[in-house]
C-alpha cells in the first residue's frame, strides 16, 4: 500500500511540473507613434534556454496585430517585431 502511495504522489508531482517548464509568450504589435496594431507583423523570439540550448522562432501577427508563440521553454529571449 505504501509503495502504491509513493507512486501515485510521484505521478501528481510529475503532472503538475511537466506544464510548467513551457510558456505561451502573446500581445499585440502596435505603431510607436499612433498606438495603432500592425497587421501580419513578424515577431522573432531569440534567445537561450535554460539548459543552455539556443532557440529562435517566432509568428506572424494576426489582422489585429495580436501574436502568440506557444511551448516557449524556460530562458532568456529578446523579442522583435519587422
């Protein structure tokens, strides 16, 4: 019963931290000086992992300037829009 106790904590840890090691990075791409969105806008994400790994990806905005890059792991990144 013990060993069935140890696992089943094990598996709930397991569940609840694999989701957390990546993130969804979103917003919306507007104009400097008007505040305005951009439409079909390229956001480039670029940067290291925290393992040390390099990633760079990125999206296109949608008609209303809005982004989202999905299952972005843990790390440091810079963010661009062309």
């Amino acid at each position: 019963m013990r060993q069935w106790m140890s696992f089943c904590v094990c598996g709930l840890l397991l569940l609840v931290t694999v989701p957390l090691q990546a993130a969804t990075v979103s917003g919306v791409v507007s104009d400097a000086t008007t505040a305005r969105p951009l439409p079909f806008a390229n956001v480039l994400l670029r940067g290291s992992t925290a393992k040390g790994d390099s990633l760079n990806t990125g999206a296109l905005s949608d008609r209303d300037g809005f982004y989202r890059i999905m299952d972005v792991p843990a790390g440091f990144y810079e963010i661009s829009a062309a």
